[in-house]
C-alpha cells in the first residue's frame, strides 16, 4: 500500500537541495567543490527524500501493531548505496540532469562512492537483496549486523599472487549512515555466575559499549524505508582514569583500543571457520546488543513477554547469531524471571534459522573451554537445553555438547521455530545428511527458501539497455513483479526484437571492453564471447576446472589453428581467504596462464584469459550485464544455492553448470535447451569418491586432460619455476576430493556445445532471451515472500 506520496521532484528541485547541502552540511562553495563534496552533497539530497517514508514507515508498524521481522547477520555485502537510492526513488534522469546542469560528470559522482563490503561473498549479499526486498515489500523489519571499521581486504597481484591490504571504506566520508549514540548498550563477557537464592546472576569481568548507526534501506519506488542498524564497539570509558592521573597516558588509551577491537575487521573467511576467541566475541556483541534492542522495543509496546511471538520474528543468517538462543533465554530467564522452560518455549517460538553450507569444514562448534571463558552462563544454558531436548526425545543419540565442543548447527536447530536451506537440492541433502537425525525429531521445521537477487539492483540498475528493452516492451512493472518477463517470450521469435535483445548485450560488451583496454590493460574483441566465473574462490568452486580447459583449449586451437573456433574470452575475478594456500596457488596459476596464453600470437584472435583483480559488488554490476556465459561448475553437491547464477541468467547469459545448488532450479525455469548442463550428480560425485583411482583413470581416458595437466607439470606456465604446482597437480592427480579430474570430459564436450551455439548469433540470442524471459522467479520478492509466509507470519502494510 501506498502510505507516503513522493512529492515530485524536478531536476532543478534537485539542483537546489545539491547545492543547498554543499554549502550548509559541507561548507563548501561550487568552485571549491570536490568530488567527494558533490558526492556526499547528492547523496545527502536522495537521503533526505526517504526520511519521510522512513518515519511513515515507523508509524505504520506501531498503529497496525505489526509483527517485526529482525535479520540477524554477520554479513551485510551493500555495496554503494547512492545508484540504489536514486533508482528507487526513481529519481535517476533528474539526477543526471541535475549534475550535468552543475558541469559535473554524473558517473564520475557515483563512482566516488566507497564499495561497502562488509562481507564475504553469497551470504552477505543475500542479505543486503533481502533488506531492499523487506521494504518494497513494505514488510516491517530490521537489519542487525556488525559496522566493521574494515571490510574485506583489498586484493592486488605481485607477480600473478594474490595480495591482500586493509580496506578502509570509512576513510573516506560516508553519506548513508545516523548515528545514534542514545542506543548503546552494554555487553559483558567473560566473569562468573553465582548463584543467589535460586537465580543464576552473571557477572562479567569485561564490558563494552554497542552503539547504534542506521542506515535507511528503501525500497521500490521509496514507498517503504526499513533500517539496517550496525553495532560498532566502543569503550565504556574514554580512557581509565587510574593510569591517567599517574600520567601514564599510553595504559590509559588502553581499554578504548581493546573495546575498539571487536568492531575492527571483518574475518575474510567465507566457508571456513576459524575458531578465534574475537570471532566468538564479535558474535555476541552483536547479537546481545540487537536482542536487547528488540526487548526494549517490544516493551515500548506491550507488557506480556507471552505475546513475543507473536510480535517478534527473529531469522539467525548462518549459525553466527546462534548464541541468540542462550542470550534470548537467559534475558527472558535469568534477568525477566520467567520459568526456564517458558523461557525456552518463548525463545522457539521467535527464532529461526537459515543454513547455508553443508561444508563439514565450515559448521561451526566452540571448544567448551573458550566458549565456557567468554559466555560462562551461557555454558550452562547450552547444557540445559540439550538436556531439556534429550528428555524430550529420549530416543535420540545426538548432543549439541559432544566432545567438548559447542555444536552451533545443531543448537540452532533446536532452537529454531523453522530451519531453512537455500535451495530445493541444498534443502533436501540437509534433511539427508547433516541435519538427518534431527530432522527425524522434527520432521516438520525444515523448509525451503530458494535465493533470490534483487532485480533493482542486478538488472534495472546494473543493466540500463537491456532494462529499456524490457520496459519498452511490457512495460515497467515488471521491476516489482518479475515474473512478468514471461512477457517477453512471446517477442523472442521476433528476429527485429532479438536483434534489439542481442545489440544491447553487444553494446555493455563494447563498454566493458573499453573499461578493460582503459583501466586493466586488457584490450579484447567485443565480438569475442565473454565467459564469465566471478566468486569466491574455492576448491569446490573449481576454478580451477576452468582454467584446465583453458588450458587444453589453447593447446587444441594451437594444433589446428584454422579449424573454425569460436573467439572466448575468459574472465575470472575473485578473492582468496588469505590461509587458504591451495585457492591462492590457483589465483596464481590462471595468472601465469593468461600471460603465457595472452602472449600467444597464433591463438590470442580465439583464446585470452583475464584475472580482474579485487572482485566487489562493484565489478559484479559492470560484469554481469557484458557476460555470454555464466560458469557454474562446483562438484555437485557443495553449492548450498549460487546467487551470481540467478544475476547473470537475469542479464542473458546462459549457464554451463552443474546440477548442483540453485543451477537446478533454475535449468528447470530456463528449460533445458538453454542451460549447458554437464557433470555428475551429487549422488554420483559420493559413488565416484568411493571409487579408488578415479582421478588417475579420468586422466587416462582423456589424452586432453593429461596434456593440459603435463603443460601445467612442465612448467609451461612457470617457466622460471616449473615446480610451482606440483602442489596442484599432486593433489589433481592424486585423490582429487572435488572430482575435477572426473567432471573434464564432459565439460569439455559442454563447452564445444557453448562454441556451435555461440556460432550461430540468432541461436544464441534465442537462449540468452529465454534466460531473461524465465528468470523471473528468482527475484528475492518471491524470496521474501516464502519467508513472510512459511516462517515468519509477517505481513506487508
Ligand atoms: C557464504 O557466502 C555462503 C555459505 C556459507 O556457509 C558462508 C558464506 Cl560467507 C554462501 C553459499 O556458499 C552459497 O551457495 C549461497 O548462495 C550463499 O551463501 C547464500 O545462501
């Protein structure tokens, strides 16, 4: 419902609110004016036209009485925010009209804008679409999450190898956020638990300060504006007045460095725990600072702590949150006096839980003694809710409390009111495997949520010419109802429409071209295809699948120059946690091949390889729209879901992939026809692995695989040093955990197939319009929807 009215807003309307705030928010004349002061002097202009909704917004949830909706998440990958405000408040022609009325390069403006990336990769961006989803869907709700001084480190290359420096997105000034300095909260660790007259009190040793800044999230059309609120950690005193007054000013800054530390940094690991005491910390500092938020703001409302589940809808993104449970408990138990079962009853019923991963690597459980150090009541409370389990499911074999570790999955699990995987296959292998004897206690909590990616961001804005086409076409509502791209199947037979489909591809190829010749020194035919993989970078990712067949690609194109191949460019961007030895060795190899290769003159007109340094949101949204193919090629089975895979078919580049995550779902959307599929099912990937010498006989079958393999041993690619990966092809040859060896053939039987498609334009445009068309249904609305639905019993206003 529409409950603000937007005042129109003219390009002159803006170029006043610009320059009004140029001079009274950032003292600055036009002449004296930077770029940094016109960026913040525009961003301040769009700001200001969603407080209004934001307030609106607010009062609506408290008049209707609404249940709240809170994300919990560790990660919010945002991004810039400026384009996505100007965008959804439609505001975009008068906001270029306005600076370049002002002489000023509107791209250059939007491009000052630090990337926010405060987080790693899948699960943080999910959450970011799924903020701009909550508001234009009008869904009361908040975003709880951590505001690292320092988000994902920067990568550069030395010599091909990756290298990581500090990100410092807050160096530069930043539009978006309020602080609020009058919601702070104080955290405490550490310390003991005594007990007095049959109650448990917590005294910790340690204690910090969480304070509050919101960030406005608007949606479509600015209709609805929900907050993100990141807790930053800040001492409880400015410095300790002890060592002060024996001027010992070193030892006084102490304790404000030290609280400082909790907020500092973001862990760079995306499907890998670490096990640190900081992480455990940086968990519960934002988590006990939200629920206490979400406490306060209950009883602003309403006195019957009963009634919290039915106001209050709690989502735990991942197992970070999960000490949740034992905090929401222990307030609801130790500090409200509700009976320890109610308590936990209450906790259930406001709680739920998403999982993303099935890695055994990535699941994470807490030593007893680190976690029993930090949170010592909570220990206790660990054990009593696995106790209280156990005896209600005396049948049961399993404990959240097994060797001396703190099971976070599991505890999550018991805690949850609804447990959540990301796509129809992950959420099928979770009541299969890691989750399977208590999903056979539960048989009703698990449920399916398939991603989804916000088509604002990922096509409206990312993608202007084919947004256009679309528009012109059928019209604008598709932007908030996506599924209306069905619209354009009916076109895609229409030879003049296809071309127009094709040119707009054609013409975000010749701009990516020319950003690559400008800023990377790459310099490609845009009538190349450009196959894409852009992730993280990981083993079961298999970038080093691709590169394999680049490699044998090129020896092939050298043997027979002239057979016909289809030009492709090859383009990899993605970082590596920085422990993470093996995804760093394969950085560096796809490096030394696109040098070797690049510099090839027989083949270069039909093969070129390129590593873009420093993978962000940013690059994503220039990449995306320029993309033929999409590479989805993880060994079946460790994709939770995929979300860059819902992006690219969105933009019309059809995928080559694996039946695995949400590639499933979405060959099932596109239709077969328009979907390279190739490589074993997960079932068969756990049948190959127990099938001895299965990477040696792959090698054996395929003369291909064992060329691109000795190149690599020979050191063709290393010529300085022919030994670099031997590590690579030790482990390739060797046991191959991720069945590389095992899937090559096939893939390259599919990418000759992506060639003879690729050959034939109309063909080709056939499939990458059929993508758009059928894309519709992985928009997060639909998303959110499910959620709101299946889990939260929230409503939109
Ligand atoms: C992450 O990005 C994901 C899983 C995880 O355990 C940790 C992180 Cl940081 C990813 C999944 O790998 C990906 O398949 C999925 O699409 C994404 O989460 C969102 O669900």
């Amino acid at each position: 419902m529409n409950i603000a009215t937007l005042p129109t807003v003219s390009s002159d309307n803006l170029r006043d609110a610009i320059l009004n705030h140029l001079a009274y928010s950032f003292g600055k004349t036009p002449e004296a004016a930077q770029t940094e002061d016109w960026r913040m002097a525009l961003s301040f202009a769009i700001r200001d036209r969603m407080v209004e909704a934001w307030f609106a917004a607010t009062r609506r949830t408290y008049e209707a009485g609404a249940k709240r909706v809170y994300y919990l998440s560790m990660e919010f990958l945002i991004g810039r925010l400026l384009e996505d405000g100007i965008v959804n408040l439609r505001l975009a022609d008068q906001a270029r009209a306005a600076l370049t009325d002002l002489g000023l390069d509107y791209d250059a403006v939007l491009a000052d804008e630090p990337d926010a990336a405060l987080g790693n990769g899948g699960l943080g961006r999910l959450a970011a679409c799924f903020l701009e989803s909550l508001s234009t869907l009008s869904c009361p709700a908040m975003g709880y999450g951590i505001r690292y001084e320092h988000g994902l480190f920067r990568q550069s290359f030395q010599g091909g190898r990756q290298v990581e420096s500090p990100e410092t997105w807050l160096l530069q000034r930043h539009a978006w956020e309020f602080e609020r300095p009058e919601a702070r909260y104080r955290i405490g660790f550490g310390g003991e638990v005594r007990e007095d007259r049959g109650r448990s009190v917590w005294t910790p040793s340690e204690q910090v300060d969480a304070e509050a800044f919101d960030t406005p999230i608007a949606g479509w059309q600015g209709k609805w504006v929900n907050t993100l609120r990141l807790w930053s950690a800040k001492a409880v005193a400015p410095f300790d007045l002890d060592s002060f007054n024996r001027g010992d000013f070193a030892a006084a800054a102490a304790p404000e460095a030290l609280a400082r530390t909790i907020s500092r940094v973001l862990y760079p690991d995306d499907t890998t725990e670490q096990g640190k005491e900081l992480r455990l910390k940086q968990e519960f500092f934002f988590t006990a600072a939200a629920l206490r938020d979400i406490l306060r703001r209950f009883d602003s409302e309403y006195d019957d702590l009963s009634q919290l589940p039915a106001k209050v809808a709690i989502q735990l993104n991942d197992t970070h949150p999960a000490i949740a449970g034992p905090e929401l408990v222990r307030l609801l138990h130790d500090e409200r006096g509700l009976p320890f079962d109610r308590a936990m009853e209450i906790a259930q019923g406001c709680l739920n839980y998403t999982n993303h991963t099935l890695l055994p690597e990535a699941l994470e459980s807490w030593h007893e003694g680190v976690f029993g150090k930090l949170l010592p009541r909570h220990l206790q409370i660990v054990d009593r809710i696995d106790d209280a389990h156990g005896k209600a499911h005396p049948s049961r074999s399993f404990s959240m409390r097994a060797d001396s570790q703190v099971k976070m999955g599991e505890l999550s699990f018991v805690m949850a009111n609804r447990v959540n995987g990301v796509s129809a296959l992950h959420t099928g292998l979770m009541k299969e495997t890691v989750f399977a004897e208590l999903h056979a206690l539960h048989p009703d909590k698990i449920v399916n949520e398939t991603n989804g990616v916000t088509p604002r961001r990922w096509l409206l804005s990312c993608n202007p010419r084919l947004s256009n086409l679309v528009t012109d076409t059928i019209g604008d509502g598709w932007v908030d109802d996506l599924e209306r791209l069905k619209e354009l199947e009916s076109h895609v037979d229409d030879a003049g429409w296809r071309d127009r489909f094709a040119a707009a591809k054609r013409d975000n190829k010749a701009d990516l071209s020319n950003w690559l010749a400008e800023t990377q020194g790459v310099s490609v035919d845009p009538e190349a295809m450009f196959d894409i993989q852009i992730k993280r970078m990981h083993e079961y990712k298999r970038q080093h699948l691709n590169i394999l067949e680049a490699i044998a690609h090129w020896q092939e194109i050298k043997d027979d120059p002239n057979a016909g191949w289809t030009p492709r460019i090859k383009i990899f961007a993605g970082k590596a946690a920085p422990g993470y030895f093996f995804a760093k060795d394969i950085i560096r190899l796809i490096n030394d091949v696109a040098r070797v290769v690049n510099a090839d003159t027989a083949t270069r007109d039909k093969l070129q390889v390129a590593f873009l340094p420093n993978y962000n949101v940013t690059l994503a949204e220039r990449l995306i729209p320029a993309a033929d193919l999409s590479e989805q090629i993880s060994t079946a089975g460790k994709e939770a879901s995929g979300t860059g895979n819902m992006k690219f078919a969105l933009n019309g580049a059809p995928t080559v992939g694996t039946l695995d995550g949400a590639n499933v779902e979405i060959r099932e959307h596109v239709g077969a026809d328009n979907f390279f599929l190739f490589g074993m099912t997960a079932p068969e990937v756990t049948e190959r692995r127990m099938l001895d010498g299965h990477a040696r006989a792959a090698i054996e079958a395929d003369p291909r695989l064992a060329r691109a393999l000795d190149a690599i041993r020979d050191g063709t690619f290393s010529p300085d040093d022919p030994d670099r990966y031997a590590g690579i092809i030790e482990n390739l040859a060797g046991h191959d955990y991720f069945l590389v060896c095992s899937d090559f053939t096939d893939y390259w039987r599919a990418q000759r197939e992506v060639d003879a498609a690729y050959a034939d334009p109309a063909r080709w445009a056939g499939m990458a319009a059929l993508n758009t068309a059928r894309s519709g249904w992985f928009s997060s609305d639909r998303t959110i929807r499910g959620y709101m639905s299946d889990i939260w019993g929230a409503a939109s206003l």
